[in-house]
C-alpha cells in the first residue's frame, strides 16, 4: 500500500485543480492520498465527487503556525490537520483569519513589485488562484510570466526570500494553540517537515516536547527537505514521545520539482491515524 499524506490542490499553492490532483495520484500508483491545502477546506468537497474509485482521500489541512522561542524572533512552523471537523467553531474562525491575513500580505508584496517596477498586477493574482487561499507561490508565478524570474524557485530566492525588500511576515497561529484547536475539532495533529534546515530557521527537540504537551499525536519524519541525519533524529524523537510518523511528498504540482508519493507512511500509521480521528471520516470505497 502506498500512502501521501501531504499534497496541494490549486485551492492553495499547488497548480493542479483537486480532481486532477486525484487523477495524478492515482496514475502514480498511490492508495491513500491526504489533501492538505493550506489553512483551507475548500477543496474538500471537490475531493469527495471526483475520488477515483479505489483511492482512499484523507481530508486535512496544513495550518500556518509559528513557535515563539525566549528572547528570539518568531519560528514559522506547520501543522498538518487530519479529520477534523470543518465546522467546528474556534478552528473554523482561525482558518478565516489566516486566509484574510494571507490575503493582505499577498496584496501588500504585489503592490510593492508593482512600485518598483515588477510587470505583475494583483488582478492577475487573485485570477491565478482561482477564489482559493493566495499564497506568495501564486506571485512567483505571475513573476515568471512577466520574465521577472527564470522560475518559481528562482522568485522564492531572490525577489521573495524571506531576507528580501519585498518579504511581508504575516501572523500565524501560535502552534500549541493549533494543535489544541485541531484536537478540540476532533483532528489529529502532525508537525510538518519540523527539520528541514534547507528552508531556514528550525525549532528544538523542546519545543516539540512542548507541542506533545499540548496534544501533538504525530511527526512528519520522511519527507524530501529532510536529510538522512534529519530523518533518523525526528524518528527517535518519535520513539521517545510516543508519536505516529508519518512521510510524505508535499507535493505542489508543477510548483515545484518533487514527484507525488516521493516519500511515503507505513501502513500501521496510518491506521493510528484513522484511529485519532474523530471529526471527519477519510473518503473511501
């Protein structure tokens, strides 16, 4: 059995509409597929009528959060959400806040591209993203086209590096109240890609001991920014805290270069996870 329990839809920063997100994890081989678009269900439904038969859907979602270390900036950090219930109140209204703050921060780097002379318009943007949640992936294609930037990745590492003139941060959800946002909604709750240096700055094993303590149940351990050293510690972190382990392509479509099912979760994990959640159930035959 082959499982992917992190991908995107064109609902957030990926490029392929979830039904061809569906169709694609399908050809590749895969048997359980979570969509977990970010900090939106919007996808969901879409998801349910247009599952191939055969493919097992996990709905979920990655929520934007950060860690607050002592006497440090700010840590952005994910979480992905699985099974939770979509109306659930206190998750529901988070969800909104950060789809209008991604909203705003997205409107505040197109105006300044645009006022240094950047051929992007924020009419385009908004176009791109097809009514789903606006996410700096969708500027760095509209970049592309107007041959500001050979690529997306190119974009991310020069005109939209978090170093650059044109970074706006935006405020996430503190992360223990994510995860306990997500547990009260029936969710179970799995910190993403927690290691992986290539992106920047990463939080300690004491902020995920802190995490557990506020009700994480998982750890995204094999995933493609993780390096072998980074995979084997986050499994003994694993162990140690009792946590399901999970892998995982995150996968964006064309956005970016790593296949669907590149890294993949163990059967009996999965299970755990099934198991976890009380809020929604997974799409299935």
């Amino acid at each position: 059995m082959r499982i992917d329990l992190h991908t995107h839809s064109s609902v957030s920063d990926g490029t392929e509409p979830p039904a061809e997100l569906l169709a694609t994890a399908r050809a590749a081989g895969l048997d359980v597929i979570a969509l977990t678009d970010h900090d939106t269900t919007a996808g969901w439904s879409v998801a349910e009528a247009a599952r191939p038969r055969g493919l097992t859907v996990v709905p979920g979602m990655e929520l934007s959060c950060r860690w607050l270390p002592d006497d440090q900036p700010p840590i952005s950090v994910h979480l992905l959400a699985y099974l939770f219930d979509p109306v659930h109140p206190g998750l529901a209204a988070e969800r909104a806040r950060l789809r209008d703050e991604r909203l705003h921060r997205g409107e505040r780097i197109v105006r300044a591209l645009t006022r240094a002379g950047y051929g992007i318009t924020w009419e385009r943007i908004l176009e791109r993203s097809a009514g789903g949640v606006v996410g700096r992936p969708h500027i760095a294609r509209a970049l592309v086209e107007a041959g500001a930037a050979d690529s997306v990745d190119h974009a991310f590492a020069t005109l939209l590096h978090h170093r650059g003139p044109y970074y706006v941060t935006k405020a996430d959800t503190d992360v223990c109240e994510g995860i306990a946002l997500v547990r009260a909604a029936g969710g179970v709750p799995v910190f993403a890609h927690g290691l992986a240096t290539k992106r920047g700055r990463v939080v300690g094993d004491d902020a995920v001991a802190a995490m557990v303590e506020a009700g994480l149940l998982g750890l995204e351990v094999d995933h493609p920014d993780h390096s072998a050293d980074e995979r084997r510690h986050l499994r003994g972190l694993a162990a140690d805290h009792g946590l399901i382990v999970t892998g995982s392509s995150d996968y964006h479509g064309a956005n970016k270069t790593t296949p669907i099912g590149a890294c993949t979760t163990e059967p009996d994990q999965l299970e755990a996870i099934l198991a976890a959640g009380t809020g929604s159930p997974p799409l299935r035959d």
